[in-house]
C-alpha cells in the first residue's frame, strides 16, 4: 500500500467516527468534535514546528494557548466605562516606569566598571524602581477593579465586536504568544532539553497564575463571560422568520438549524485558518529552511561547523510554533464565548497536544493534524464509551453490587487509560507515528 493510500485511509476512517457520532448521537455532538478537531490539529501544528523540525521540548503550550485567549478577550470585548480614568492610564504609567527603570539599570551597569560599588548601585536601583512602581501600580488597580466589580471590574478591550472584525483577535493572539516566546527563548533555549522543558512549564504556570489574579486585566477567575463571536447567535436565527422557514424545509426545528448552522460557520473559518498554516508549515518543510531546521535538529555540532546559528534558528522557529498556538488559544475563547483562566490544565492542553503529535507523526505536518483529530475524538468520546461498556459488563450483576457500582464510577478514568493505551500501541507497532516523516 503507497503511503498516500494508506495516509488517505486514515484520515477517512476518523472521518468516518466523527460521521458515526452524528448518525448514532448528535449531529451537534459531531460538529463539537469537529471544531474542537480543527483547533487541536492547529495546536499539534505548533508543537511540531517545534518538536518535528526542531527538537525543542516545549511543555508550556498552555502558557501561549492562554495568552491567545487574553487577545480575544483585549481585541474583542468592549472597554469598561470610566475604568482608563479612574487607574488605567496609571497602570499604563507603571509600566512605562517599569521599562524605563530596567533600561536605567542596564544603562548603568553597562558604564559602570565591575566590582562593589556597581552591585549597591543596581541593587538600589532596582528596589527604589521596584517601590515606585508599587506605588504607582496599586492604587491603579484598586481603582479598576472597584468599578461594578460583580459584572466588570477590569479594563475591558478595543469593542471590536462587529462581525468578522473579532477574528482580529486570532493573529493578535498569535503576537502575544510569540512575544512571550521570544522572551522565554531569549532566556531559555541555550538551556539543555530537560532544563528547557522545567523553564517553559515554570513559565506557562507564571502566565495562568498572572491571568488568574490580575482581576483588571482578565477579572481573574471571576471570568469573562458573553464575548463577541464572528457568527450569528442562535437567538438572533431563531426570531428570523426567513431562517426559521428555510430549517422547518429541511426538516428541522429552528433551534436545532441554528445550533448545527453556527458550529457549521465556525467550522469554515476554523478550516481556513488550517488550511493556511498547513500550506505555509508544508511550504517551511521543503523549503532550504527546513532542511537546514531537520539539520540543526540532527546534528547540532555538524549544523554549527557548517555556519550554521543554531542558537538564532532555534529561537525563530520556537516564537513561531508558539504562535500557532496562541491563534489556537485565541480561536478556542472565541468558540467558548468565554476567557476562563481556571481551565487551562496542563493536562488538557499540554499532554494531550503532545500525544496528538507523537501519535500522528512528529516531523510530519500532516501526521499533526490526523493526531489532533484522532486524539480529541477519543477524549470526548471514550468516557461515554466507557460508560455503556462497564454497563454492558455489569449487565448481570445485581443493582445493589458493589462490585457493579465500582466498575461503573470507574467509567469515568476510561479517559486517560485510553490515552495512554493508545500511545502504547502507536509506540510499539509504529513508533514513528500513524503518518511518519519522511
């Protein structure tokens, strides 16, 4: 079988599950799983930039996915009134003192001769800077987030909530991401891999734990609720006559035709944007950029030799992969309609992207995204699957057996035995993923 046939075939039978789930669930239920598909199999994209072309172990990808989630919230929402008067332009003052306070630093250390006296005065700089800022920072942020704090109680964003104006969120989502990334990267990459790997964690959870108690900038973990989409609500398709007429024709009820019809819209615009960065990642691989990324990944020392900056390289294609996964992020709070900094488990966004990329097929973009599909598929669906299994299983049993109850509530860990059972086959019967690299 030529690996096109056999690639073509794999992609058909997740087709075909995710099919399954419309004909024996939901048609919503499917659409769910098809969405949620298009942003997993754009996440594992990002990662494989990073790990298939690479090498770069990055276990933040929950860090980037969140700072996505922020854009959308500051593109999207609308500003809170009186919240720039009251302490936002104060807050904005602090941080404009912060950057120039660092730069003083760096400036007089820089002119400054080694020895005692350089280290008091950067030591005194830095704590004078640091208590001015404070002072400057704190009463700004009182400020904001005593206006109507039940329903606000942040700054807000840019209202960009016209349309398809919100998926202006998406590339800023991608910035954002790569920004912290080439911070960390500035930092981190001369790290070795498994230093790399503690780094990128440490400062993913810096990231949620900021999200989760700065209230002016996310509300915290207070939420923010009823953000803009670039598709219609259902409400508004339901009190359509014209709408409601065209679903009663096909045979469905109007809010049935208006839940299928937005998932359908988001799924459009969720596959354009993958269509595109796959295009653009297959054009990177067989680019002489990524041959020389696969180079760099295989032989450091023999890349180097041949001038090679492995350093310079690393670092731009781990701002890039990371900013695939904040438009991902960013695409993700749009579908949601919600920023929720508490579920941004590494669990979910970082164990389960990598098992996507190293079950499809590290190295190969489209291996990436059969993985994203593939594995979002059997996380929403094998706990139910588990569930009418030990049902099956327990079928016999008496209803007051302990035994039964057991088996039943353990339906529910179904999930992550899968998991891993999964990965476990793919490793030992195709160790290089269901689609490999070439």
């Amino acid at each position: 079988m030529s690996p096109t046939v056999k690639n073509t075939m794999l992609f058909a039978i997740v087709a075909l599950l995710i099919a399954l789930v419309g004909f024996m669930q939901s048609w919503n239920s499917a659409l769910v799983i098809v969405n949620m598909g298009l942003i997993s199999a754009i996440m594992a994209l990002g990662v494989n930039l990073q790990w298939g072309f690479a090498g770069l172990f990055n276990v933040g990808i929950m860090g980037f996915v969140a700072l996505g989630g922020l854009a959308a919230v500051l593109v999207g929402m609308p500003a809170t009134p009186g919240a720039f008067e009251a302490g936002g332009w104060t807050i904005l003052g602090a941080f404009g003192f912060a950057v120039v306070a660092i730069f003083a630093v760096v400036f007089v250390r820089a002119r400054m001769a080694p020895g005692l006296a350089r280290k008091l005065v950067v030591l005194g700089m830095l704590v004078a800077g640091f208590f001015v800022y404070r002072a400057l920072f704190d009463p700004g942020v009182e400020s904001v987030e005593a206006i109507n704090p039940a329903s606000t109680g942040y700054l807000g964003g840019l209202g960009f909530d016209e349309g398809l104006w919100v998926t202006l969120a998406w590339p800023v989502g991608g910035l954002f991401a790569a920004a912290a990334a080439w911070v960390i990267g500035k930092t981190a990459l001369g790290l070795r891999s498994d230093y790399l790997a503690i780094a990128t964690l440490g400062i993913a959870e810096i990231i949620i734990a900021v999200l989760k108690n700065e209230d002016w900038l996310s509300r915290g973990v207070k939420n923010v609720i009823g953000m803009p989409r670039p598709t219609p609500f259902e409400i508004e398709l339901q009190n359509d006559p014209a709408f409601v007429e065209r679903a009663a024709g096909l045979g469905f009820t109007a809010v049935e035709a208006s839940t299928l019809y937005v998932k359908l819209l988001y799924a459009g615009l969720f596959l354009i944007v993958l269509l595109i960065l796959l295009w653009m990642a297959q054009r990177a691989l067989n680019s002489p950029w990524g041959r020389m990324m696969r180079a760099i990944r295989d032989n450091e020392v023999a890349a180097e030799a041949m001038g090679k900056d492995v350093t310079a390289r690393h670092l731009q294609i781990f701002v890039l992969g990371s900013a695939i996964c904040g438009i991902a992020g960013a695409m993700m709070t749009t579908l949601d309609g919600q920023l929720t900094p508490g579920t941004y488990q590494p669990l979910r966004f970082t164990f389960l992207v990598w098992v996507m990329v190293i079950v499809g097929g590290s190295g190969n973009n489209f291996g990436a995204v059969l993985g994203g599909f593939l594995i979002w598929f059997l996380w929403v669906q094998v706990e139910p699957m588990g569930l009418w299994l030990m049902e099956l299983i327990t079928s016999g049993m008496a209803d007051g057996s302990p035994l039964k109850a057991h088996l039943i509530e353990s339906a529910a860990h179904m999930r992550l035995f899968t998991m891993g059972l999964v990965l476990l086959l793919v490793l030992r019967f195709s160790p290089r993923g269901l689609i490999p690299e070439r």
